[in-house]
C-alpha cells in the first residue's frame, strides 16, 4: 500500500455517537503498552500520527484513520491498564463492544499480543470476546525485535496455545524497529478490503 493520504476523520469518545462510514474498516486491538500506535505509525509510514506515550492506556477514544480516502484504519482503546479505574476500564469495554457490533463496515480485527510473554487474562478475553463477536481476529505478535530469531518459533506456539486459537489463526511477528511484518499485515488488509 502507498500512502498518499491520511486523515483522522473521527474520534469517538465513551459517550459519542459512531460514525457511519461507507468505506471498509479495519480494527486494531490490543492491550495499553503492546506497541499500538507503534504498530499504526508504521503501517502509515508516519513517525508519530498516532500518538505515542510513555504512560500506557492513552489511547481512551476509537479513532478512525481514513487513509487514501479509500480504507479507515481504526484504533481501539487499550486494554487491561492497571491505573485506570475499574469503571472506566467498564465504559471503554462497553464502547469497543458497541462499535464491533454496531460496524457495518468492519472486515477484520486484529490483536495485538506481545511475543515476549504468555498471554494475560485479559489478552484470552479479548481474544474469545473477537470470536463471539463472529469475527476471526488476526494476531499481530508485537515487539519481535526484543527477543532472538532462534526463539520466534517457540513464543509464536506460545502464544497460540496460551490463547487457545482456533486452527488456521493467522499469526504475524511483528517488529515496529525494523518493520517486519509490514508487508504481510497490508496484504490482508487489502485482502479484507476487497472482501476475499
């Protein structure tokens, strides 16, 4: 994919009402401090669109990145960020499960999971919560870079098994350092977009 045009379109808050797109989407989610924006600067080829913080759980919108006016990037809030209340954690559940079954427009979802550790809690709920919402998502395995291309293979099984996924998962290492996995993640997009 070249880039040629980006624009966050919209942003929605907790309370706001979604926006009702006639262009594919495609969702990224994925706990607070697994590389999120890392992940959708890259993909952008931009250093800093999304906006990255040193405090995890920043991202407490559903943000919608129209790109070359054709396909919306959408960027869900973190997940499972230990100081943010247990009431807002609530809402921002509730607001990313309204917008998985509210989306006409959603082709795909895409987890993000970092390749260095088992699966939190929270990581499996969010995993089977994607399915029971009818989707199959896509496992994006963040941070390659931080671990050995010897041991790729065994936290790739880790990671398979830890979250129980169905057979035929897709997963992609991914590294936001050295942009591995780029290629392979627009290719599916593209693949969604065009509804193959």
């Amino acid at each position: 994919m070249i880039i040629k045009s980006i624009n966050l379109e919209t942003v929605c808050g907790i309370t706001s009402t979604l926006p009702e797109n006639r262009k594919p989407e495609v969702a990224f989610a994925g706990k607070s401090n697994v590389g999120k924006s890392s992940l959708i600067n890259t993909l952008m080829n931009r250093k800093s669109y999304a906006r990255i913080s040193a405090t995890p759980g920043k991202t407490q919108t559903i943000n919608f990145y129209n790109i070359n006016d054709r396909l919306y990037l959408v960027d869900l809030p973190g997940y499972g960020y230990a100081k943010v209340s247990e009431k807002e954690k609530a809402q921002w559940g509730r607001m990313i499960e309204r917008y998985l079954h509210a989306s006409t427009q959603l082709k795909a979802v895409f987890l993000l999971i970092d390749i260095r550790h088992e699966p939190s809690a929270n990581d499996k709920m969010m995993y089977k919560w994607i399915v029971e919402q009818g989707y199959e998502p896509v496992i994006i395995a963040t941070k390659l870079d931080k671990i050995k291309r010897s041991q790729v293979q065994k936290h790739v099984k880790m990671l398979k098994e830890g979250l129980g996924l169905v057979p035929g998962t897709k997963i992609i290492p991914f590294s936001s350092v050295t942009k591995q996995g780029r290629d392979e993640i627009w290719e599916l997009i593209e693949m969604f977009e065009q509804g193959d």
